[in-house]
C-alpha cells in the first residue's frame, strides 16, 4: 500500500484540490489553519480512535476512550497554539457496544469539553458490525498570525519538551499486564495514559509570547514527531539521551521489560508539546510552566539526520521508530 | 439501545455541554452554524459513509463512493442555504483495501470538490480489520443571518421539494438486481445513486432571496426528513400523491416489484431539497431552476400529524419508513 504515513500524507496531497480562498495551511501539519476573520485565525483538524486500533475494548474504561478521543484533537489544536472552541463527534458504533458504554463514551468527552470550554456542535451515528470508530473534529482559535507550525525551526534553536514522555505507553504496559499498583509512579503513569490532558495553556502562551520557532505535539512517540518537525523545516538535530524526561518505573509485575529511554524515544500519546526556541529567546523559557515541566533537550542542526548522544557512547542515528498506520502494515 | 436517531440526538444534546460563545445552532439541524467573522457565518458538519451501511464494497466503484461520501456533506451546507469552502476526510481504511481503491475514492472526492471549490484541507487515516469507515467534514459559509433551518416552517406554508424524488433509491435497485439497462430511466437512476449532485446553487437561492422559511436535504427519504422539519418546526403537514415526482419505472429485472410512490416516499441519499414556502411568495418560486425541477407537493398545517392525500382514497397518515440507523436494530 504504502511505506508510512508520510508517503501516503504526500500521495495525498497530491491528488487531492489543496488551494482555496482564506486557506493559509493544508494536509501535513498538526491541523490545517485558515483565515476566519480579519483579526483571527480558525485551526480545523480531525482524529480517528478506533477500537483495536487506539483503545482496547476490555481494557480502556469507555470514559477514557472518550477523553483520549477528544484529547488527541485538542492537543492538535495546542500544537498551533490555539484556542479550542467547538467540536464535533462523528461515531460509528459497534452494534455489541452497550448503552452503558455509550453514556461512559460520552460523559469522558463531555467532562474534558466543559474543562477546556469546549461546545460540542454536532456529529453522525451510524451503527456497525464491526469495531467502533469515533472521529472528532476539533474547530478552535488564533489571532491572525499568530498559529505556531511544525516548518519553522533553524539550525541553533534550542529543543524543549513538556512533561514526561513516555508514560502514557508505561501506563499501556501496567494495563496490558493487569497491574493493581497504587504507587505514585503507576499511577501518574495510568493517569496520562487513560486521562491524557492537552497543553492548551503552553502552546497559547509560546504563540502568544512569540517564543517557538515551531512547534508540534507528542503523539506518535518523540522519534516520530521530531522526525516530522525536522522534516517539515528542512533540518536535523542532536538530543541528549540523559537530558529526556523517561519515565520513573517502581516494581510491577513484567516491569523489567520495560526501559525507560525507549519509552520516552517511541512511546506514543504523551500529548506533550515539543518545541523549537531560537537562542536568543531561550532564557525566557522557564522551567516550569503552571506546573508542567519544561526540559531542554538538544539543539537543531543543519545536518538532516537526527542523532542521539549519550554519555561515553558514540552519536547514534535515530529513526522514527513511534506507531505508523501505514509501516505496521509491512512484513 | 435507542428507539431512533431522535432519541438518541435528545439523550446526546442534553449530555453534552452545548453552547458556546459565538455557536447560533448546535445539536439537532442539518448542520451547526457558528459565528465566524461580523458579516459572515459558518456551516460545519460531519457526514460517515461506512462499507456495508452506506455501501457494497463489491456493487459500488470506488469513485461513487468517495463522490456520495462528499455529497452527503455538501448536500447539509446546501441544506442551509451556504457554500461549501474546506473538507477534511478521515478514513478509517479496511487492511483488505488495494491501493487502487483508495485512488479512485480520492478521485472521487477530489473531482467534486473541484466542482464546487472545495479545497481538501486535511484528515486522519489509520487501517482497520473491519469494514471502512469515512468521515467527511465540511465547512461553508454564509452571510450573517441568511442560515436556513428546518425550525422555520408555519402552517399555510406551501411544500416544495426539488427534481425527482425516490431515484437513488431506484439506482440502487438497479445496481443490486444487476441489470444492464441502458435505457434513459435507468441510467438517471444509475447516475443519481453512484453520482449524486448536491443542491448548492438551489439552496443559496432560497436564501438570498428570502424565499423559504423551511429548508432540508432529503438523505435519508421524504417521509423521514418532512417528518424532521415538522418536528423542529413544531407543526404538521398534508402532501398530495399525485404531486410527488416519482421515478419513471422502465422494464427490467425484478421491475415489477419498484413501486415509484414508496421509493419517492422513503427512498434516501436523494440529496434533493425539500423546503416551504409562505404563501405570498409562492409566485416567486420558478418551476425550473437552472435544470432542476421543483414541485409545489403539499402544505404545512397547525395539527402535528403528517397526512398523505391521495384522489380517490382516504387521507393517511405517512409515518418515517426511511433509513434509521437506530430503528433497524430493533426486531
């Protein structure tokens, strides 16, 4: 079919009519951006969960597969630095999905919408045979101009992220092995995986503060979304292996597999925010943002690859290695 | 689960948080309308177009069904008198899919969008194990306060609907009979089931005009939508048998079957427009716009029910007998 996502984003692109009046961003960023008004911006984007797919059906309680349906399009809207404002829920349901799970589904959307102040407008339903699909599409807001892209990064600027990555996957792993750990660290980790919020405060705050030379959220693992930032601007970049926040990992059952570099590398669904910051604006980056913390992490290069050091060990390349719909697909 | 998609539309619109600065109709019309700049509004709407519910993977090629998933959504901005601007398309893509497929869908969506200036704006895609599921977003646009709806509908008013009604429903008789009629009538009904045409220019009209107080897409039959408009408008209405432009039937396989007045009656994906109008501005209503039939069928009147008259027989009353997503899963 195709050999990613990449490939078949490009293809797409393509065929597609990808130009029209007021239209100031289409396929291949974060969300498209087009001009509302003559002072404000509208970001558009749309997301798939599936089930098998994005969520396991006797595993995520339906009010998460809710939230982490609304929160993957939300945090597409913080990826521009936007306001989100309104959503819709398209919803194809499988026909053994009890009432119950319905309501579940929709009190998980319904609780993150009313905290980010978020209306939901509309929809579709359709009853299927097979797995249950939600598409959610998030309308949100940004003064004219102002909308952070992923293509902005020059060689010099500074690397960030937010949060920690990889605990949304260890808190998947805790789920898969069926662990009952009341420990801080599991449970900061089921938190981010099942009840993922949005950066909507720190991506408005840098494109307000003209802080990120561009910008792009965590959702397919940090290989991944940096590959695509890096590609976006035409540039490569050096990150320090012991500058990136990995998750802390306590005693659990099946916890040995478990590194915590590699889940911070390729692990999925953080919905942190990475960021570029050009050298001169760095100082103004503080440490921790209303809670959140930030972590500097390498540096854009010239050079296009994308390189890993680590103390005492030779640079490695590192290739995106984070879900891909398309690649899984290839023996 | 629910008795209807009504049902389930009243339970979902008391569930989720649904108003918003700036939102002018969420939950419940054809499509939701938001305010997006001082002269102007914005249509938004999201339509699914799912393998084995909407269509056949082995009866329909893959270019009908990427023009009759874009249609369907195009066919809810008409529905409110706009113009359609943006599409984004989320396609959760069955793994047995050739990529052949996923060419001629796009080409399908693409050469429509193109005939109306619709720009592919973005989208998510993943690969599923089940049936494929497509999800079209549109936004249009309309001038401040011109937005028809279905709520506007008042007793006296007259009852139009627009070209003929029931043949899509035909086409897909057609198309499952396997017939290889040429002749005229059934290639209109090939052509309005795998190609069908939105009603931009029609809908646009009646709002600029001013002409219509009452306005709907037919998708899912007349019996299902007229039922809608009068619900939302809080009224009833009486439609003549005769007036109904019905299908012209040829010979074919399994012809004698068809019944043109229970296809019109409850046939869907139509995309036709049914609308009213008060009656000091029925001589405004032309009888041929542009190409397109329009058929003055009955009248709106005080008491809620919905009558069917025919010459010669007792008045009926016509209860919604088109597609209901929920309603099928009942015994």
């Amino acid at each position: 079919m195709f050999a990613s996502e990449t490939q078949f984003v490009e293809w797409l692109s393509r065929l597609v009519p990808g130009r029209g009046r007021g239209l100031l961003l289409g396929i291949g960023d974060d969300a498209a951006l087009v001009r509302a008004a003559a002072d404000r911006d509208w970001i558009l984007t749309t997301d798939l969960s599936i089930e098998s797919v994005h969520y396991l059906r006797h595993l995520h309680p339906a009010a998460s597969v809710g939230q982490r349906a609304l929160a993957r399009a939300l945090s597409d809207v913080a990826a521009m630095g936007g306001t989100p404002r309104f959503a819709l829920v398209s919803l194809a349901l499988s026909q053994e999905a009890p009432r119950s799970w319905l309501q579940g589904l929709f009190g998980g959307i319904s609780r993150l919408a009313r905290r980010y102040d978020v209306a939901v407008i509309g929809g579709d339903t359709a009853i299927v045979s097979g797995p249950t699909v939600i598409d959610v599409v998030v309308v949100g807001e940004v003064r004219k101009g102002e909308a952070l892209r992923r293509s902005g990064a020059r060689p010099g600027d500074q690397i960030f992220v937010s949060g920690s990555l990889g605990l949304s996957a260890l808190g998947l792993c805790l789920l898969k092995a069926g662990s009952r750990s009341r420990a801080a660290w599991a449970s900061a980790a089921l938190r981010a995986h099942c009840h993922p919020e949005p950066q909507i405060r720190l991506g408005q705050f840098l494109s307000r503060q003209h802080l990120a030379s561009a910008l792009i959220d965590l959702s397919d693992g940090l290989s991944s979304d940096l590959g695509r930032l890096c590609r976006s601007s035409g540039v490569g970049a050096r990150i320090w292996a012991e500058r990136i926040p990995v998750p802390r990992i306590g005693r659990a059952r099946g916890a040995h597999q478990w590194d915590p570099l590699q889940l911070a590398l390729h692990g999925g669904e953080d919905y942190q925010l990475l960021f570029t910051v050009p050298a001169a604006k760095v100082s103004r980056i503080r440490s921790n943002f209303h809670g959140v913390h930030l972590f500097q992490i390498g540096e854009i290069q010239r050079s296009k690859k994308i390189l890993l050091l680590r103390a005492g060990a030779k640079p490695e390349e590192l290739h995106p290695a984070g879900y891909d719909h398309f690649r899984k697909l290839l023996p």
